[in-house]
C-alpha cells in the first residue's frame, strides 16, 4: 500500500490506508465481512526509471497514477530562463509511479518512475 507523495498525506488517503488493512484482515480471516476497494488495482509488469542527465529545473507533465500513451512527453529539465535542456519520453503506455517533487535536479538525480501495467 502506498498513497500520497513527498511525505505528505490527506485525511481522505488516511481513512483509505485504514479500509485496505481492514480489506487485507478480512481477506487473511482475521476480520469477517466484505471488502470493499474503491480502486481498480494495477498490476505493474515492467518499470523504468529515468534519471536526469543535466542540472537544471524538473516540470513534471503528469502526476502519480496518471495514465499515458507511448511516446508521451512525461517532463522536461530547462535552465532558470526556461529553455529546454532535455526532454524526457514514454518508452511505453504505462503509469506514473512516482517522482521526484524537487523543482531543482543534478544530474543522475531520480526524476520520474513509470510501468506497463495490466488492470486486475
């Protein structure tokens, strides 16, 4: 289980953390009743992992369990006048994993992890 991003949560990704160990000691006969899920689960069968090749200033194009077709620009580094350094593309459709929230990146820094997935 993993809800929220940059070590911040909600209420809202609280009270779904508690239904999915509810859902997880109902479903070990630990706890009787029915799960509910309020989320198609995704089954992640390849990940990618970009790292940048440059300092400069990370603009994300999505968020965490955005969807994306093949090809698609997933970011962009720029310099602090905005001009393009590098940008970073989908190999594959897939879905955003997570990222990194810094606005400022070095080179080799983690910037964005995304899979192919399959829904369940």
């Amino acid at each position: 289980m993993e809800r929220g991003g940059g070590g911040r949560f909600t209420d809202s990704e609280v009270q779904a953390y508690k239904q999915d160990v509810k859902n997880i000691m109902i479903r070990m006969g630990l706890l009787s009743g029915e799960e509910v899920h309020t989320v198609q689960q995704k089954n992640v069968t390849r990940a990618e992992y970009l790292e940048a090749e440059t300092d400069g200033l990370w603009y994300p194009v999505f968020s965490a369990g955005d969807t994306f077709a093949g090809g698609a620009v997933l970011g962009t580094v720029r310099d602090i006048w905005g001009n393009l350094l590098r940008e970073y593309r989908a190999d594959y459709p897939g879905i955003i994993l997570y990222q990194t929230v810094g606005l400022g990146v070095k080179t080799g820094d983690l910037l964005i992890a995304y899979g192919e997935y399959v829904d369940r």
